[in-house]
C-alpha cells in the first residue's frame, strides 16, 4: 500500500513534467537544435583541424562527428540538469514549489522523484538526437543504443542531481547567467567532449588534469564507452561518486530542518 | 511508514478520550537570524470552525503557515493536526491539510484537470478517485465543462476557485488559506468567502483563513489575532470584541493593536 503511495507520487511528478517540457515548444525547440548545430556545423569545421588517433573505445579511425557526438549527448543532459535547476528556482520564486513540499510524502523523495521526471527527459532527448545522428552516419553498434541506456540514467542522475544542488544556492533567477558562465561553459569546454584529453594534454597539462577530474568529462566518457559496447569502470565510479555527493548536498540543502528554508524563511517571505 | 489513507480523522476524534482541536498551535517561536517573527504563538481551531487569522502585512501570517505545513521545521513550541505533531509525524499531519497559498499555485499551461490529477497523484491519491473527487469539486464550483482547458484561460476568481478545490481532492481536515482573496474584487471576495463558509458547515472542516481585512470575519467565525509575532486574542469574534471592549470587530483589533504599540514602546 505505501509503496503504491510513493509510486503515484513518482508518477505525477513524471507526467507533469513530461507535459511541462512538451508544452514549452521553444525548450523542445532548442534542445534539440543546439546539439544539431555542434554537430552540422561545429564538427563538420573541426574535422579538419582536428586530427584523431585511435584511441579507446575506438578500433578504428573515426569522423569527428563521431567522436564529439556522445559529448553532445553529455551535453543534453548538462542543459536539462541546469535546466531543471532553473525550474526549480522559478518554481520557488513563484510559489508553485509549495504545492510540491505540502505533499505528506519526505521530502528526499520528492526531490528524487523531481530528479527522475527531470532524468527520463533527457533520455528522451538524447535518444531523439542518436536517431539524427544515424542519418549524419555516426552509426555506433547498434546494440550500444542499449547499452548506453543505463550510462544515460547514471549521468542524467548526476548532471541532475548537480542542478537539483546548484538550485539550492541560487537566490534569484537573474543568478542563472552566472550559473551559465561558471557552471556550464567551464564544465562543457575543459572535458572531453570536444576533444580528447591527450589533445588537451599536448597543449596544457593543467588544463588537462582539470578536464580528468570534471564530472562531466567522467560521464561524457562512461557515455561514449557503453554506446561501443565497453564498461569503463573509473567513469562509472567517479560518475556514482559524484551522484552521492551532488544528491546528497541536495537532500540536506532542502530539509525543512535546516538549509536555507530554514535559514532564510523560504521564497518571498514578507510576514 | 503507516498508511495515512486509513481511518478517518473525524472518527479518532471521536474515539479518543478528549476531543483534540483539528489544529492546536502551542507555544510557537520562530525567528530569522536575529529577527523574531513569531513569538509564543499558541491558538486551537475545533472541526467545523471559520477562523480568521487577522493581521497587518508583517505580523508574521505566512511565517506561521510555513510552519504548519512544515515548509520548513518548528524549532520552538509544537504544532499538532489531530494530534499529529509536525516534526514527529509530518506525514500524517500533513496528509491531513489542504492549503491555498497566497501566491498562485496553478501551473497555467496545464489544464485545470491536469493540475488536480497532479496534486492527487503528490497525495498520493489511486487514479480513479482522482478523477471521481475531481469530478465532484469541479462540478461544485460550476467548472467541470472546463475541465481540459488551460489555467491560463480561467479568470482570477476561477482560479482561486480552483485551488480550493484541488486543496480539497484528498478531503483534509484543515483547510488553510493565506489571504486567498488579495486581487480579486469585491464580488468574487465575497463568492469565495461564501464558498468556503459553506464547505466549513458542511464538511465539518476546520479552516484557518489569513487576512489583513477585518470585514472578512463575519459574526460566528472565530478568529485569531496575529499582530508583530505575538497573539493579542483568540475566541469568536463577539468574544473578542467583548473582551476588547469594542462594538465591532474593527474597533477591537484598532484597540488591541494600539495597546500592544504603547506596551511595545512603554518596555
């Protein structure tokens, strides 16, 4: 019985959202346009720039496109965690949150449940641009479609949950640019989403080292192995790792107990 | 976890050796950093009472509704919903409570049925009984036609309308509003005062009602006093205006208030 409880809660979180997303055409609009554009124009420029060594996954010379396109699927789910962090934000703003937190269920879950609809988004998403991207020849394995599928859960969890932390420190919505300047491009740009690390390397060691340890560069690369059907376990560790910490910063930023509701008395308080 | 869907709240009422108020606030304190908002807040509100949480803009009215709907935690006193304390048993105190907030709560792109089916599914209601109570609220306020419309085509008023019925899908016992009037005009005040005095009668239900506009107490509602943190008075309004030595309700909180000030500024 209680478990049914917390699965119809789970579920209205997911069909909202998911209406939510259909609705905001021009969120759909863009996010599908902007990996289209890195991969149409962005890549087809770079092919030439950039030349690739056989490195692992791969068994063999590759396009550039499809090297950057499991980077492009990273970066769908980095919108969409940010994304949802900024929902979350107006949400609070606007007062909408509390129709959520007035809900009997604890707390932890309805951020988790928030966290899934937000995941399940951007696997969607991700899946609609693999089938683009078939038609640009990037054709991994077609097992791989599979097997990414579990990787995609894995990154879109952390990414979110990332958001879902980020959400918790920003006051205002006009805050989001910066979350733009200093979340976003940093994290996307020193990975290796673009290039590989022993590019990186050749140029700047440092600026190497940073993209080793950007989360982003881990779940870019757990994404990249399993769509070539192989397990990279460090990626896969360091991607779990980060989902802890991220998600568990989360829970505690938002408990009723302390955080900054408590600190602060919550969205528009006057009294 | 126990399953708050079970017996109804009415009969543990009845079936316990003292009948507890639906909401007993007692002894509450909050404060933000330095700042005391609340202050030794103590009120009760039986099953079938209108009350009016009366208090200018800062007397601390949506601080104590954060509280009893455990936006964030009591940290001094306790608050029960039929004997529920909210930090130990938030789950079934809050299953427990419906609220209209003052800001507008409605997701506007979402049609009217979508945004009950999803505050039904966050209580944790089957499919089915969503649609039925759905059903059931929208036809009382005269909106079911309306149903898979957007809540960005309803008027002001139809929306407030709305949100008390959504607060209603999964029948709490306590309904709180705060300031759910603010924006509409006189006529859709009065239709929504109505309504909810209505549902007060008939349902039994214990309503918390957060103004700063005295004239939405009317004779029988209970009602609170909140003015800077502190309760000046609590009863039915005849109560209190007696106790204030005052004609009418207005005269009392203006006297009341004005006591409190001189006190404030006498420390």
């Amino acid at each position: 019985m209680t478990a049914s409880l917390y699965w119809r809660c789970l579920r209205a979180v997911i069909i909202r959202e998911g209406l939510r997303f259909v609705h905001q055409r021009e969120r759909f609009f863009a996010a599908l346009v902007r990996p289209l554009v890195w991969l149409a124009i962005f890549a087809v420029g770079f092919r030439a720039v950039l030349g690739l060594s056989i490195i692992p996954p791969y068994e063999t010379y590759i396009l550039y496109e499809d090297y950057v396109t499991p980077g492009l699927v990273g970066m769908i789910q980095l919108f969409n965690g940010m994304q949802s962090s900024l929902s979350m934000v107006y949400d609070r703003e606007m007062g909408s949150m509390k129709t959520l937190l007035v809900s009997p269920l604890p707390r932890w879950y309805l951020l988790v449940c928030k966290l899934l609809a937000g995941v399940l988004v951007s696997i969607a998403q991700a899946y609609v641009f693999f089938a683009i991207a078939w038609f640009w020849e990037v054709q991994p394995p077609p097992l791989g479609y599979l097997a990414v599928l579990p990787a995609l859960v894995l990154s879109g969890l952390m990414l979110g949950a990332l958001g879902l932390l980020l959400s918790s420190f920003i006051r205002q919505l006009e805050n989001f640019a910066g979350v733009m300047n200093f979340v976003i491009f940093p994290m996307f740009f020193a990975s290796s989403a673009l290039y590989p690390l022993w590019r990186i390397r050749e140029g700047s060691p440092t600026l190497a080292w940073i993209a080793g340890i950007n989360p982003f560069t881990q779940a870019v690369e757990l994404i990249r192995f399993a769509l070539y059907l192989q397990f990279n376990a460090t990626a896969f560790l360091a991607v779990a790792a980060c989902l802890v910490l991220f998600l568990g910063g989360a829970i505690l930023a938002y408990d009723p107990g302390r955080g900054f509701w408590a600190r602060r008395g919550g969205p528009a308080e006057q009294g | 976890m126990a399953c708050y869907e079970t017996a109804p709240p009415d009969q543990r009422a009845m079936s316990g050796t003292v009948a507890e108020p639906v909401l007993a606030v007692e002894g509450l304190s909050h404060s933000f950093g330095n700042r005391t908002v609340l202050d030794d807040v103590s009120f009760g509100i039986p099953a079938g009472r209108f009350a009016v949480l009366l208090g200018l803009n800062g007397a601390g009215k949506t601080t104590l509704f954060s509280l009893i709907t455990r936006i964030y935690n009591t940290r001094r006193g306790s608050i029960r919903v039929f004997g529920f304390d909210m930090r130990r048993q938030p789950t079934q105190a809050l299953a427990r409570i419906g609220v209209v907030f003052q800001q507008p709560t409605l997701d506007p792109d979402l049609t009217v049925l979508q945004n009950l089916r999803y505050h039904g599914g966050l209580h944790g209601l089957a499919p089915a009984v969503i649609e039925q109570r759905a059903a059931e609220e929208l036809t009382r306020i005269g909106l079911l036609e309306r149903g898979d419309e957007r809540v960005r085509t309803l008027s002001g008023g139809q929306r407030r309308r709305v949100e008390i019925a959504r607060a209603l899908l999964h029948q709490p016992s306590l309904l709180l509003l705060d300031e759910p009037t603010v924006g509409l005009d006189i006529e859709l005040r009065r239709q929504v005062l109505d309504h909810v005095h209505d549902l007060c009668r008939e349902r039994g239900l214990a309503v918390l009602w957060a103004t700063h506009l005295i004239d939405e107490a009317r004779d029988g509602d209970g009602v609170v006093v909140l003015h800077r943190g502190r309760v000046l008075a609590e009863g039915l309004v005849d109560e209190v205006c007696a106790a204030a030595g005052a004609p009418a309700l207005g005269p009392a909180f203006a006297r009341l208030t004005e006591r409190a000030t001189q006190k404030g500024t006498g420390q």
